[in-house]
C-alpha cells in the first residue's frame, strides 16, 4: 500500500476553516480523503457568516435558498445532489447518493424524500439577514421596474464563491467534494458547475482532482474539471493543467468584467496547483508542515 504525504486543499478564504475542520478526518486511523472533504464542507455549511454555501447562503429570485453539492472518488464513485431546499448538509446527501444508491444526482423533491428517508434533519436555511437582504434587493428591482425580478447574471460586487476541497490521504486515495448555494439572486431552478461531475468537480485516481469555482456557466461550458483531470492524465502537470482550463474558457466566451473563474488540480503524487481567470483567487492548504494560503499560480486576466 502506498504511503503518501497527506494534503487536504480548499477554495477561498473561507477554505481554512475548511481546512481545519477536514484535517483531523484525513490524518486519524480509520478516516481518510472521504471523510475529510465532506466534513470540511460540512463547516462552511454550517456557517451562516457565509454567504455563498449552506445555511445563510444568498437566496434565488424568489427569495429561497437552494443548495448543490458533489462527492467524487472515482468515476464509479461519485453522488451529487441539486436544488435542495430543506437540507443543511447538502455534502453529506451527496455522499448518501453515492453510497447507498445505484444513481449520481438527486434533485429538488426526490432528494429531499431521500434525505429524510436517511434520517437527515431538516434545516430552515434561510437566515434573518439574509431575508433582510433578499427583501433590499427585490425592493431596488421593484423600484427600477423589474417586474417579477430575476437575477439573470450575478449583481454588482464580489464574486461567487464555491467551497470546494480536495484530499489525499496517506494510503494514496483521492477524494474532493464541493458544496454551493448557487448565484445569488439567481433564476429559480438555475443549477450551476458544483454538482455536475466533471464540471465542478473530477476525481480519477489514476490521474488526479480538480476542483473548479467562480461564475458556474463559464465552468459547464468547458466541461472545467474533467478537462484538468485530462490534461493531467496526459501528462501535464498540475500548473498546466489548470492554466489550459482558463484558457479554454477565455477562448470560448465573451467575457464580462465580473466574470471569475478559478480551478484547483492535485495530481496523485501529490503535486497541486491553481489558476483563476482574475486577482483574488486563493486556496486554502495544509499539510503536515503547512497550513496557510496560497494565491493562484497563473492568473490569466488583470
């Protein structure tokens, strides 16, 4: 059995209690990459000073807030679940579809009746500021006569952001998980990259994780994190890897100054990097002898 220098990644600053919520499950016996990856989801989830995943996450357009997350260790290996409304732990759901069913996803309603049927408590994930800032925002539209209002592209100020997280473990396996409540504003019923495998999130063991965040549309459009995990089976390395899926994107879309778009691969061995189309962008990382941040390692557009 290989034995290999444990690693545990997550995205944006919000990524280092993450990090260190994951790391105990990574490096106790009988944890490992799995575990890892979706308890640090679970603690972002369950942050409501966190305005982009779980409880506390921005609401839709009609004022709901709706949660994707995905699991992957493997492409036989793999649960995600979209449009969950009444569930905290959207990571947690995920890895349930994973396990304990033949199927990937699960969406709206069919996931839900399968969270309760799995003993998953229900969670109101609307928080009061969030209600007061919903209610602001229908308001300004209201007043500028948008009627019924929709956030078809995402409002002024900074972008959206993802948590997601990447392992390995020290018996070699590769786990990554990514959790999101979505565009805020969005249309209701918009899923964007996070629980699409492939998109947000890829995990092939025999080549490596990539994990992807930003604007979710950018990210579909180039199939993100399946086209890393690709590169690197190819035998780029993971700097590469990441850069040639911003690339893609550049290449592919008109893009608006707001547009932000980053991705995180780890090859098997250990090697990891990052790329984000903009400034801003960073990862969370800890090792045995790191635990801080990092600043993507090519930034493709001031």
């Amino acid at each position: 059995m290989p034995v290999s220098s444990p690693i545990l990644l997550a995205t944006w600053s919000f990524g280092r209690a993450a990090v260190a919520a994951g790391w105990p499950h990574l490096v106790r016996p009988g944890g490992g990459a799995l575990d890892a990856v979706e308890h640090a989801c679970r603690a972002v989830e369950a942050d409501p000073a966190c305005a982009s995943v779980g409880r506390g996450g921005r609401p839709d357009a009609a004022g709901e807030v709706t949660l994707d997350a995905a699991v992957m260790l493997a492409p036989d290996r793999c649960g995600s679940v979209c449009f969950v409304r009444r569930v905290m732990h959207a990571v947690t759901l995920a890895r349930l579809v994973m396990e304990r069913t033949p199927h990937v996803m699960l969406a709206g309603d069919g996931a839900e009746r399968f969270a309760r049927e799995q003993g998953m408590a229900e969670a109101d994930l609307l928080t009061d500021a969030m209600r007061a800032r919903f209610q602001e925002w229908r308001a300004s539209h209201r007043a500028a006569g948008d009627s019924p209002p929709a956030q078809d592209s995402p409002p002024p100020g900074p972008a959206h952001d993802t948590v997601g997280v990447l392992a390995l473990d020290a018996s070699g396996t590769l786990a990554g998980a990514c959790s999101t409540s979505g565009l805020p504003f969005k249309r209701p019923g918009r899923v964007g990259d996070s629980p699409i495998i492939g998109h947000g999130l890829y995990v092939d063991p025999r080549a490596g994780a990539a994990v992807a965040t930003g604007h979710g549309e950018l990210i579909m459009g180039v199939c993100g994190t399946f086209l890393a995990v690709e590169r690197m089976r190819q035998g780029a390395a993971p700097a590469d890897a990441a850069a040639d899926v911003i690339r893609r994107i550049i290449e592919s879309f008109a893009l608006r100054p707001d547009h932000q778009a980053a991705v995180i691969a780890l090859a098997p061995d250990g090697r990891w990097s990052s790329a984000a189309l903009r400034p801003g962008f960073q990862a969370a990382v800890k090792t045995p002898g790191t635990d801080g941040f990092a600043n993507a390692e090519e930034v493709l557009l001031s």
